[in-house]
C-alpha cells in the first residue's frame, strides 16, 4: 500500500515532465510517416554510387564500343579482302550489342556516360581515307592492338571492379573480345 502512495504522490511531478516531452518531440501526422526503402529490386538494380574506377571503366567500354562500330564499318566499306569486311561486319555486330547492354545497365544505375572521344574521330578519319591492302594490314594492326588493351581493362573490372553488374558485364563480354583478338591477329598474320 506504502508503495501505490509514494507512486500517487510522484504523479504531479511527473505529468509536467510528460506534457514537456510531447511538445518537443516533432508532431509526424499520421498519414505522413516516411516510406520504408523499396526492397523489391534486387540491391544490384538500385542506384548506387559508382567508385571512380568502375565510372572510368564504364565511360572507356562505351567509347571503345562507338569506336569499334565505327570502324567496323568503315572496314565493311574500305576492306580489300573479304575477311576484313567479314571482320567489319562482326565488330559492328557484337559491339552494337555491348553498347546496348552497358546502356542499359548505365541508365539502370543513374550513369551520363560521355559522347565518344575526340581520337575516335581521328582515328575513323584515319581509316576512312585508306584503302586496299594498305587499308586490310593498318586496320588488321589497329585491332589487335587496341583489342589487347581492351581485354586488359575487362579483365581489371571484372576481377577488381566494385560495382557487381559491371563486373559480370566485363565478364560476360571478355570472351567476345578474346574472339575478336584472335580473329584480328589472323588477319595480320594473313596480311604480311
């Protein structure tokens, strides 16, 4: 009994102290309660930050897939022999699909990848001025090396890359550029 007096007799001390709690804490209307985040995307289709690294790899994979359509075609117009071409008409085609998918994926994760580069332009320039089998051995050169340098950056993004869905399109497009490095390679060995 001793003990639900002293609890009545705290009571007026107390109700002061509940009334200054209510008016300081931040009135939330009922109807406006913050959203719980959408988790019915899988984390890897949310938009989230790109590391540096993973932002140069994606812009540098869509510059080299522009300059990779562009030439191609240029080798299906300008190439001498018909492997060339037949070569011209595989980079457009397998880089036209790469440059689809990494769209895709960049407009799934917020990216503004930049327009191609000025030394695509020079480069296509280059070639667009070149013909025969001066045209078959200066492209046939140009692919293997710029296809080498291009599985070096793919293979550092798909084994260090952070971001998952740019390491499983590096990944899952490596093989193609493998192809292409051996088909370039046969070209030149063809040509000289």
């Amino acid at each position: 009994m001793s003990s639900i007096r002293l609890s009545l007799a705290c009571l007026p001390l107390l109700l002061p102290m509940a009334s200054i709690a209510q008016s300081t804490a931040p009135a939330t209307p009922p109807g406006n309660m913050p959203a719980p985040p959408d988790r019915s995307q899988p984390l890897s289709t949310m938009r989230q930050p790109l590391s540096g690294e993973d932002f140069t790899f994606a812009r540098k994979a869509s510059e080299d897939n522009a300059k990779e359509i562009a030439l191609g075609k240029i080798a299906t117009d300008n190439g001498h022999s018909d492997a060339t071409r037949q070569f011209g008409q595989r980079l457009v085609q397998d880089h036209s699909k790469a440059n689809q998918q990494l769209k895709a994926l960049a407009q799934r994760k917020g990216l503004d990848l930049s327009p191609p580069s000025q030394d695509q332009g020079e480069t296509a320039q280059k070639f667009r001025q070149m013909q025969g089998a001066d045209f078959d051995r200066a492209f046939a050169d140009y692919m293997v090396k710029d296809h080498q340098e291009g599985i070096e950056l793919y293979r550092k993004e798909a084994s260090q890359g952070r971001d998952a869905d740019l390491r499983s399109f590096a990944r899952d497009t490596l093989p193609v550029l493998e192809t292409h490095l051996q088909n370039a390679q046969s070209l030149q060995n063809a040509g000289h």
